[in-house]
C-alpha cells in the first residue's frame, strides 16, 4: 500500500500498458466493478455500471473525457461523474500513475 | 436576378418589346440567392443560371453579357457601350447595387472579399482551401449565409457585429439572442458589439483588429456591411437620385422612357434590399410595359428566411413592438425555439420565428395581407397536430414563394393544367416557385400531394456530418481525398474540433472505410464496442456470437461445431434467428477468440451495420414450384457481399418464385426469380417501418442479378448518410434516380461503381480471424 500526496492509501489497479488510447478496461477490486480509460488528459477511474441500466462503461465510446455507454448512449462525465438524463451520478475514483503502474485513491 | 424576372413576365405576357441586356459580369443572369449554398458546397456554380442559353434565343433577347454601360443620355435615348451607341424606346435600370466597404485601413489586403458575386465566392473559396480562419465582418443576413458556408467549409469563423444583436433589421432582443446561442453551439463565434478599427497584414490579411484592443488572427476577412444602390449611371445622366435611382408608383424615374427596379431603386424613401419586394416590381414593371396603365407599386411589409447552419429563422415587419402594438410570444429555450407576433388593432405588423418555421406560411401571408386574426396562439401553431404543411389552410392569392412572388393559385393552375407538374422540379421549372432558397418546398409538396398530383419529396440541403465536423458528408468526402486523411483523428483534427463524440466517430469510421475502399487506418477506439469486439453487447454486458451460414444453409457437423461450443463456454441461451442464422447468446469477452476459434466458421457481422444476412427458401432443389435456384443464388450473393460495411445493417433475401416464401420483397435488398429471369427489389422493410421494396431491374441470368446486386449496394454505400437504411434511401432520392444511378446508368458508372466494389470488398477480411491474432489484449480485464 502506498499513499497520496493528501495522506489517502492508493491501491494499485493495472499497468499503464495494459491500458490503450480511446479504449477502456474493466478491473475488479474488492467486489468492485471500476471502468479504466487513458484519456488524453490522463488516466480516469469511474464505476463501471452505468446508473441508468447498469451497462458496462468500460465498453463505452471514449470522446475527450466524456464516455458514452454502449447500451443507450447515454454520456458519463468522467471528470464529474454526471450522467447525461440520469439524476444519479457515478463514482470518480483520483488516479495516479506512478512507475508505470496505474494507483487509485480508494 | 430582378431583371431576369421582368425578362420572364415580359415573355409570358407577349410584351411585344425587342428586348437586349447589357450585364457587367461575363455570365448570364443567375441566382444570387443560392451562392452562399456555393459556398457551403450544397450547390455547384454551374446550375445556378436561371435560364438556359436557348431560352433567351427562343424569345429573342439578346444579352450582352461582361458589356459595361458607360453612360446614358436619357433624351436621345441612347446607351453608350465600350463597342458602339446604342438607341432604345424604353430603358430599364437593374442595376442592382455593390457591397458597402467601410473606409478601414487594410479593406484592400489580399484576403479581404465582399460577398456579392460568383467571382467573390471563388476567392473565397480558394483562401478558404488555404486558411483556417476566417472574420466575416457583419451580422446581418448577408454576413450570416457567408458564416454559414465557411464553417460548412470547415473553417474557424468569427462574426463580428456592431450592433447589440444579431441581424437587428429584422430580429427583436429575443429571437437574436436564441439565434446567437444556436449558432454559438454549432461551432461559430460571434462578438458583439464589436467596432471594427483595422484590417491587419503586410500583403495578405493577417488580422482583424477591433477598438477595444483585441487582434483576432485570421486568413480570410469576409465584408458584409451593407449594400449601396448602383445609380452612378443615373446620377450622371441627370436622373433625380436620393440613396438609389428615385421612382414613382410606377416605377418611373425622373426621365421619360426611363424606368429602375431592384436593389437600385428608390421608392417613397425606401430602398428594397430583400428578394420579394423587388420581384413584385419587376411584375408591376412587365404589366405597366404591357400596357397595363393601371400597374402600381406599393410598399411591402417584407419577410425574410435565413438557415444558418441548421437554424431556421423567419421575420417580417417589424419585430419590435412599439407603443400601442401588441406581442404574442411562444418561447422554448430548451429547444430552441422562439415565435413571435406582433400586432396592431388585431392585424400582424410582424412576425419572428426561430427553430420552428411551420408557421411561416400561414404567418407570412397574414403579415404581408395585414390581416387581422383571431386565433393568434393557433397563427403560431400551438395545438396544430400536421407535422407538414399543406397549403390546405392558404387562400389563393397567399404568396407561397416569397423568393419568387409565386401565389397558391399559380402553382395550383402549373398543376393542374393539362400535362400539368407532378413534381417539385416541375413546379420549380414553370412557376420558380422552391427554385430559390427552398423553403417553400414542404408547401409546394404539399399542394401536389393535395392535387393528388404525387409530390415527390425532393432532396432537402445536405446536413452537416455532425456539430463536431460541420460539413456536409459530399463536402467533407472531396477535402479528405485532397488531403489524404486515412484515419478519424486526422479527420477530426483537420475538419472537425479534434475530439468528436460517439455520433460522428463512428460515421467517419464507416465513410473512411467507403472512401478509401478499405485501405484507410483503422482506429477502434473510434467505433462501438461491438465492432472492437466484433460480438453484440447485450443488456447484462455479455455478448452474442452469430456465425456466417451463407443462405441458412448448413450442414450436421457445422451444428454439432456449435452444439459443443455452445456447451464448452456454457453459452446460456441459443436461438434461431429471423434472418436464418443461430445466436449464441451471453458470451463472455474474454471467450469471444476462442469461441470463435473453436467454431471454425466466419463472422456473421450481426453485431454491426454491415451487410447481414441473405435468408433463402429451397428453390428448385427442392421445391415443386421453384422457377429458379434460390439456394443456390442466396449462397453466392452472400459470398459476394459479405464482409463489406454499409450506412446501416443490410438484409437480403432470394426466393425461388413469386410465392416469395423467403420475404424478399421486405427485405432492403431482395431477388425473386422469375419465369426465365430475375427481379430485384430495393428499399423494402418489415421492421420498424413495413414497406414493399421498389422494383429496380429484371434481369434473364442470375449472374447479371448478382452484378446489379453489387452496384445497388455500393452506390447506396457511397450515396446514403451513415445510419441510412436503404429503406429510407431509396424513397428519400426516390426509385428512379436510384435506378437511374444503377441498372440505368451509363456503361462508364456502372464499371466505376464495380470497380471501388471489388476494391472495397478484396479489402474485407474476416475479423473474427484478423482481430484476436492482432489484438489479443483487447479481450481481457486489467488485473490488480
């Protein structure tokens, strides 16, 4: 276990090179479903279902830092966590990438 | 164009007048109106005449064209010309006018165009080819059309406006700001108030610079700051001349025998810069050299139209209530839509309309008869339910198009002559009605279609591939093969705002794929999880797996093949399929390579927009009535098409007779055979939609179906717009230009169109083969 700058643990979750540009990657973590992408703006970690129909956003079409999921299209702010006409939103897990690896801020 | 007008009047009253035109520019007359569609690349240069060559020949009138008039001597009625003098009874000023330049320090750097003229759209669109960014200076209607085809060009464009809002002739406080917010959102910027102090460059135009300081870089300054009346010609021949050529009620100047119409007249202080008014001069002006004594011009309340990149605008009148007036006003931010009406003593002095223009016929010609109305909330629409108008509710002498001053009863009496129009085009042809700007099309529809007469839908302007990429999909093709652009980021980063959504990515994904005829850069984070996976992601984010079997015809081992896959990877559900096909449903990812493996058998592209499936009956293998062998033909239809992307999913079907036993005549694309040959049938659907598909061809052999097969199906992959069903297609463009584009084309199409087909198709693998070994990671999770 290692730690954030602010005193959170991080809990390593991939290798960067398991991620590619554009696409994201589902990891599972203590019963948990969270959804990877490598954005332009870097890495992003948000709950992998999506609240509206439980659809798996890590399947989703990557556009800047929105992701549409794949089953309705509706659009996920991975930066806020917002979901397009859905009142719920998804959890944003911070990331950071040290060494290579991919940490989250659980 | 309003001489052109006053031509076609005069001709169709048998005036007997010997008439000649003397133009300035070097062509014929043509419609201004359409040149910012030019500019947008919705329409070429060359159909914008408004009559052929022949017609002037037929009717007698000479036209001299690129001849400058030097001056006039009104009483010896005599024109001077560069060749020689040239005396007249009568003499018509349409001199129309030239675009207002402010007096800026720059105005005359290479790059700073006016926009009035085809030689202006040329220029610009040659900077445009070569610049990124463009200023069109004014907000008014002129300098909004232009805005509107340089972003279709795909260029950054700037507006800058000196008053508080947009195109404030003709808009209130509300309607401009709506219309600013609108075109904001599809990519154009607009400063306002903006005071424009200084166009920038050493040469070429480097910037436009502005009072408050601030220096917008830019390639391509478009000026739009009004107009001025040409009446240099009269006030040198001694005509009385305010702001244009002053006329009377009968659009007499000062001089006998001398008469102005158009943008360079002036009449009761008024000069007329918009369409309508002056083609109603050009009327009065025909019936008054008729011998029509009587004929009298009178002001007009005048309306204008405006789509701006997708942003449909109407308004008339005046907009803004004065004292004593008052104001009926439907407003939906939301949505983007902003009515209004303005009314004095009951009667509409103005209307303005943004984003839902279905009341503008019923508005207009209340307007413009000052017409006194009872159910103003029904003038606007409310509780209408017809999405389209008609025409129905317009009376007669309703002014259907106002480009062309063309009544409901004119068009009425085109259609219903003997051999009268049955189509848009037709009515377009006889009365110029919807031959402008287009925005009476519905209407015109609408009475052929209550003449019983057809009406055909014709083909509304082409929109833009998206917000992100705001140009049209033809557009966009021509700058992507200039450029060479293989890959959806290149096209996003030239064309579009470098990021695209999940609408545009894909669509590009599939033109680049038909453009290039397979040899484009496949980029998967630009598609659908489906086609990175090549399975369909279902409700609980498995996936389905539906292997190729050509026909619906299959064989015990390809199914004991399946049988024991199904079992293997504990498939949970499996299925027979609508189009003849089994589905393995509730795959996981990361057992799609090996199923696929372990089948053995290609992709069935169930997954994608793609051709799909060829269902087949028995024919006359099997069958006692089958005329041809449609097993067989399905089998080698499937093996032709497969693996080839289209705008959307393609089902096909071949039946051995006219008991059609296999649906064809539902199906996008369908093959009867026939008493010794062959029909093909496009565009039907027993989905959403039900319709019979159209007849395109009869053929004698199966190997010429097989041909036509090919050639329909890749015109519809060049022609239609991604998430196009050919359903939709064919009755959009309608059969016969569909046939006339396939089966009925010349020798030299049809071979160009098999050509990029066999292209396109040797590119087409099997993914099912090509993907894992290339990509194996692409399956699994991340581990922690």
């Amino acid at each position: 276990m290692t730690w954030a700058a602010d005193g959170g643990p991080l809990q390593r979750v991939a290798s960067l090179s398991d991620l590619r540009p554009g696409e994201g990657r589902l990891v599972r973590l203590h019963g948990r479903e969270i959804a990877l992408f490598l954005t332009a703006a870097g890495v992003r970690a948000v709950d992998a279902r999506c609240p509206h129909a439980g659809g798996p956003l890590h399947d989703g079409l990557l556009s800047g830092t929105r992701v549409a999921c794949p089953l309705h299209l509706r659009r996920v702010d991975l930066d806020t966590g917002e979901v397009e006409d859905c009142a719920d939103r998804v959890r944003c897990y911070p990331a950071v990438v040290r060494d290579g690896e991919v940490l989250l801020e659980l | 164009m309003v001489a052109a007008s006053l031509l076609d009047q005069l001709v169709r009253r048998d005036a007997p007048w010997e008439v000649t035109v003397f133009g300035d520019e070097p062509w014929l007359p043509y419609d201004r109106i359409a040149l910012s569609g030019v500019l947008a690349g919705e329409r070429s240069p060359d159909d914008l005449a408004l009559r052929e060559p022949e017609w002037y020949e037929r009717h007698g009138i000479e036209v001299r064209t690129g001849c400058h008039v030097l001056a006039l001597d009104a009483s010896r009625r005599r024109l001077r010309t560069p060749a020689d003098d040239f005396d007249f009874d009568a003499c018509v000023l349409a001199t129309g006018s030239r675009p207002f330049v402010p007096p800026l320090p720059g105005a005359d750097l290479d790059g700073v165009t006016t926009f009035r003229t085809l030689d202006d759209v040329r220029a610009m669109l040659r900077r445009a080819a070569a610049g990124r960014r463009a200023v069109v200076i004014g907000g008014g209607l002129l300098g909004l059309e232009a805005a509107r085809g340089l972003l279709a060009r795909g260029l950054e464009v700037t507006v800058l406006h000196l008053g508080d809002r947009l195109m404030e002739r003709q808009l209130d406080q509300g309607a401009g700001a709506l219309l600013r917010s609108e075109l904001e959102h599809l990519g154009l910027r607009v400063v306002l108030p903006a005071a424009t102090v200084r166009i920038e460059g050493d040469v070429r135009v480097e910037a436009v610079a502005l009072r408050d300081g601030t220096s917008l870089p830019a390639e391509l300054v478009v000026v739009c700051a009004g107009i001025r009346p040409n009446a240099d010609l009269a006030a040198a021949a001694g005509l009385t001349v305010g702001r244009g050529v002053r006329v009377d009620d009968r659009l007499a100047t000062s001089a006998p025998c001398v008469f102005a119409v158009g943008e360079c007249a002036e009449h009761g202080g008024r000069t007329y810069g918009l369409v309508a008014p002056l083609y109603e001069q050009a009327a009065v002006l025909a019936r008054r050299l008729a011998g029509d004594g009587a004929a009298a011009f009178a002001a007009l309340e005048t309306a204008t139209r405006l789509k701006v990149a997708g942003v449909d605008v109407f308004a008339g009148g005046r907009t803004v209530a004065e004292a004593g007036d008052q104001e009926v006003l439907l407003r939906d931010d939301a949505n983007g839509v902003y009515k209004k009406l303005v009314l004095r003593d009951e009667a509409v002095v103005g209307v303005a309309l943004v984003g839902d223009l279905s009341p503008m016929a019923a508005a207009g010609d209340a307007l413009a008869r000052n017409a006194k109305v009872a159910d103003r909330l029904g003038l606007l629409g409310v509780g209408r339910t017809e999405d389209a108008p008609d025409g129905a509710d317009l009376p007669d002498e309703a002014v259907v198009c106002g480009c062309n001053g063309v009544t409901k009863a004119a068009i009425l009496a085109a259609i219903g002559r003997e051999d009268g129009c049955a189509t848009r085009a037709c009515v377009a042809r006889c009365t110029r009605a919807s031959s402008s700007c287009g925005s009476c099309a519905p209407v015109v529809d609408g009475l052929l279609r209550l003449s019983g007469a057809g009406g055909m839908p014709g083909v509304p302007p082409a929109p833009p591939v998206c917000a992100c990429v705001p140009l049209p999909r033809a557009a966009l093709r021509e700058r992507v093969l200039t450029a060479d652009l293989r890959s959806v980021g290149a096209v996003l980063r030239a064309f579009g705002d470098g990021i695209g959504c999940h609408r545009c990515r894909p669509a590009l994904s599939y033109y680049l794929d038909v453009w290039w005829c397979g040899q484009h850069v496949e980029e998967p984070a630009s598609r659908h999880i489906n086609d990175r996976v090549h399975a369909n992601v279902q409700c609980d984010g498995t996936f389905s797996v539906v292997p190729r079997i050509r026909g619906g015809v299959t064989s015990p081992a390809e199914l004991r093949r399946i049988a024991d896959v199904a079992e293997r990877y504990g498939v949970p559900a499996v299925k027979i399929t609508g189009g003849q096909r089994i589905d393995l449903l509730g795959v996981r990812k990361r057992d799609l390579p090996a199923v696929w493996a372990d089948l053995g058998m290609p992709s069935g592209h169930a997954y994608t927009k793609a051709i799909r499936t060829v269902k087949s009956c028995v024919g006359t293998d099997w069958c006692r009535f089958g005329v041809g062998n449609s097993t067989d033909v399905a089998v080698r239809l499937e093996r032709l098409l497969e693996g080839l992307y289209t705008p959307h999913k393609v089902k096909l079907g071949v039946t051995g007779c006219p008991r059609n036993c296999a649906e064809v005549t539902v199906k996008d694309l369908g093959i009867v055979a026939i008493t010794g040959g062959w029909e093909l049938y496009v565009g039907g659907a027993a989905g959403m939609t039900v319709r019979k598909g159209d007849l395109l061809c009869t053929v004698a052999t199966a190997e010429e179906a097989l041909q036509e097969a090919a050639i329909a199906i890749q015109h519809y992959r060049e022609e239609a717009e991604y998430l196009e069903r050919l359903y939709h297609f064919v009755p959009r463009v309608g059969v016969a230009a569909f046939r006339a584009a396939t089966a009925e084309a010349p020798a030299q199409r049809r071979h160009e169109l098999l050509e990029r087909f066999r292209r396109s198709r040797a590119a087409a693998g099997d993914p099912w083969r090509a993907v894992p070994a290339a990509d194996p990671g692409r399956f699994a999770e991340a581990v922690p």
